[in-house]
C-alpha cells in the first residue's frame, strides 16, 4: 500500500496512567517516605554544591491521630520562574544527567495514592514568592472509579484536581520544600505508625551510622574515599535523629546475640573500574541467622546511599539463600551503568548488572557462605573457632583443592601414549565437552585450522 501523506497524530495518554505511576508504583506504602526524603536529599546536594550553606535537615513530622505527613528540606527549593512547570510535569526531570538520585519525574507522585490531599509548598533563596500545588488526591480517585469518565486524558484529570498558585512570603532569606500529606491511610496504616516509619527510614535512607556504633568511623572513612559522592543527611523524625540499625551486637533468630568484632571493607571493580564497594560485619561465634525483625540482617544494597530493594536482594549470591541473613553489610554502587528501575527495587536489565552480580557472588557470597558451614560444622561436633582461624582454614582449603585439580590434571597429561597427537587430544576433549558451547566452539576453531 502507498503511503497518501501524513495523517494527524491520533496519540492520548489516558487518564489511567496517572493511576500507574501513583498507587500501581508501589507494593510497599511506606515507599513514599524514600521518594520525598531522595527529592530533598537531590535538593541538599545541589545548595552544598553551591556551598551556600552547612547545616541541612530533613525535618519528618507525623501526626497519627490527624493522619498528617510533613516532610520539610531547607535544600535549595524551586525558583518562583519554573515551580509552575516542574510541579505539572510528569514523567519528565531536569535533574537527568546531573548525578543526582531521580531522574524520572514520577518519584513525588507516589503520596496521591495514600492520602486525600497533598501540598507541595516550595521557596527559593533569595525570594519572597511561595510556590504552592495541592493536588485534591480524594477526588482524583473519585475519577478513576468513575467509568462515566474514563475518556478523560491524563491531562483532563491533573487539571481537574490540582491547583498552582502562589503568594508573598515575610521572609526572603533560606530556601524549603514542604510536602504535606492530609488524611493519610494504608493498609494497617503502617504509614502513619510511628514505629514502623522510624524502622524504614533507618534502613532506607541516608542517614549516618549511630555514633555509638564503633565501627561507624571507619566505614565513614572508607565510604568517604571511595565512593565520588557518600551523602549522609539529618534527618528528624518527630523530633529524634534517625540513624542506620547498625550495633556492636546482633539479635539471633534462635536466642541470644552474637558480637560484630570488626568490619572486612571490599571494592568490587568490574573491567578494570570500580562499579562498588562495601562492606560486611565480622561476627564472633556465627552460629545462626540474625533475627529478622532488627532491621539490620542481610547485605543490602545501596544507590546514592538509599537502599534498593529489600533485605533479601542478594540473597541468590549465598550458597543457601538464607546464609544472607547470617551477615550486616552494604554494598554502595557507583556507576553509571547500574541504574536503579522505576519500583527502585532492583536496577535495570543489563550487562553490567549481570557482572556486578556475578561479582558478588564469587566475592562476597561465597566465601561467607563457606565459613557458615565451616562454623556449623564445627559448632556440630561441639567446638567453634574465630573468625581469623576460619578464613584461614577456608584459604587453605582453596589451596589444597587447587592442589589436587593440578595434580589430577598433571597425572592425565601423563597418561597419554607419546603416539597420539594434540589434534586427537583435542577430538577427545570435544567430543566431552559439547554441553559447553563456548569450549566446543574454541576446539572446533583449532581442529579447523
Ligand atoms: N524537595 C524538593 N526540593 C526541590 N525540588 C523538588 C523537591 N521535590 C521535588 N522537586 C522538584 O520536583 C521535580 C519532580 O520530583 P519527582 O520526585 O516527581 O521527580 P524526580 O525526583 O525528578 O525523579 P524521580 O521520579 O526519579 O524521583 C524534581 O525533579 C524537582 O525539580
Ligand atoms: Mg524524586
């Protein structure tokens, strides 16, 4: 068929996808704390680069009884020019390619779903102007449950239930960014219990180790040096710092606690450039898993010091999955290449995340996985030993297992007749091998040859 000239584009985004990218984003309703505390950690970032200020907050404030959020940053806050078009575009960032933490334009969306009003107040320093955007979250729903109107585009909807303005403010120094979130719920309203909001944000967010912990100054160190950017931030919940779950004990799923002697630092590098590093707690005895309910088990990973994923996301790195819940440990990454996916939940298909994981599980997962078996088995026949013993039991092993690969092969080579030639040595080796398609593929090239 001959194309007739161009046809006017028939193209509507629909109002359900506003749906999508609110309450179809996130299976876990505490999720939005990440979103706003990431914008105002992205915000912090760009006033310290401009070093126009030192002492930085997040301030959380959680009413349960009036189910109200407020999340408060004094980072650098929107100019009155742009809040307009910042606030109402979606799917679409100006902080892309800028080495910050969001980069998809959805990421503040996600409180429409859990309340009934949202406020988004916002200043820039410098200015008298408040920028304002409350977007009325109760009748936007009203909307989407309504069939009657479900021809309207998204557009059409973000015009019917949010409003911009905005309005002298008495002051022209500091800058701020305020969400509000009115009549909040969830299921089992764990968004709005105070408890369980602290324990999310300890694991979730970049807050600093607890000074009592005595690891924490190393790892500060370590972080700060190898890492192009290890933000840490003062954030206030309620009135109290938050800070990471990290101890000096553990609390063992079977009973008791078990010490974190020191901590083992490690860099993972990936064709030659560091993709990450990390580290993971050295425990005294090792005997069982870390209670799950303490927050800190598990190796969990991190992209601009906010966690990806949940406890678990390493866990197919362990010989057994559950060896994972055995260790405390972070892993920071720092590339480019491993871009966290929309959910945050894990990072986006790719090469490098194939080889990243890889690497981990040849350097971290197994050899922890080992000395887990090496101290139950010990601990089985009624002794234990500590944790310098077991590494070097566990390289001494290595050793003699290279040992014996080496003597075996050597022993092969022997036994072959001084008649037979490298190209019958090399049919016989194929002919054994054809369930590897890339060492069959590298004999057939020189049998060819
Ligand atoms: N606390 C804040 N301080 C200053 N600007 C903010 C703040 N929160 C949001 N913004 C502005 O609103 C925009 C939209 O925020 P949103 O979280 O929806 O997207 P994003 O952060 O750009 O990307 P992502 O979806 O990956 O989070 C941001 O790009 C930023 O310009
Ligand atoms: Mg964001």
């Amino acid at each position: 068929m001959q194309k007739t000239g161009r046809t006017k584009s028939s193209f509507k985004a629909g109002m359900y996808l506003l749906e999508t990218l609110t309450s179809g984003m996130y299976n876990e309703p505490l999720s939005i704390y990440r979103e706003y505390i990431q914008n105002a950690a992205d915000s912090i970032d760009i006033l310290r680069s401009q070093k126009k200020k030192t002492s930085m907050k997040i301030n959380i404030d959680l009413d349960p009884l009036d189910k109200r959020i407020t999340i408060h940053d004094n980072g650098f806050g929107i100019p009155s020019d742009i809040a307009q078009k910042t606030l109402s575009s979606i799917g679409s960032s100006d902080k892309a390619h800028r080495g910050l933490r969001g980069f998809r334009g959805i990421g503040r969306l996600g409180g429409v779903a859990f309340s009934d009003k949202a406020i988004y107040r916002t200043k820039a320093q410098g200015e008298n102007i408040e920028s304002i955007q409350e977007w009325d979250c109760k009748k936007l729903r009203e909307f989407l449950a309504d069939p009657q109107k479900s021809s309207l585009s998204i557009k059409q909807l973000f015009n019917k239930t949010t409003t911009f303005y905005q309005q002298n403010s008495r002051r022209t120094s500091g800058s701020y960014f305020e969400v509000v979130l009115e009549g909040v719920t969830s299921f089992r309203n764990h968004i709005i219990d105070i408890k369980k909001v602290r324990d999310y944000l300890s694991q979730v967010t970049p807050v600093p180790f607890p000074p009592e912990c005595t690891y924490s100054e190393k790892l500060n160190d370590f972080l700060s040096k190898n890492l192009n950017h290890y933000g840490k931030y003062e954030i206030i919940l309620n009135g109290e710092p938050v800070y990471k779950p990290y101890q000096n004990k553990v609390k063992i799923t079977k009973k008791g606690y078990d010490e974190i002697i020191d901590v083992e630092t490690f860099i993972i590098k990936l064709k030659g450039k560091i993709v990450a590093v990390g580290w993971y707690g050295i425990r005294k005895d090792l005997l069982g898993a870390i209670a799950r309910g303490s927050g800190d088990s598990g190796i969990r990973v991190r992209s601009g010091n906010i966690m990806i994923g949940d406890a678990h996301i390493l866990d197919s790195c362990f010989r057994e999955p559950r060896f994972n819940s055995y260790t405390v440990g972070e892993v920071h990454v720092d590339s480019p290449d491993l871009v966290p996916n929309s959910r945050r939940d894990d990072f986006v298909d790719n090469e490098t995340k194939t080889l990243f994981y890889n690497s981990i599980e040849r350097q971290i997962g197994l050899p922890i996985s080992k000395e887990i078996r090496i101290q139950s088995r010990l601990a089985s026949t009624g002794g234990t030993i500590n944790s310098d013993n077991r590494k070097n039991l566990i390289k001494e092993n290595v050793e003699t297992a290279k040992n014996e690969k080496q003597i075996q092969n050597q022993k092969l080579l022997d036994n072959i007749p001084d008649n037979v030639t490298s190209k019958e040595i090399l049919k016989e080796i194929l002919s054994n091998c054809h369930n590897c398609s890339h060492l069959s593929n590298v004999f057939s090239k020189f049998l060819k040859s």
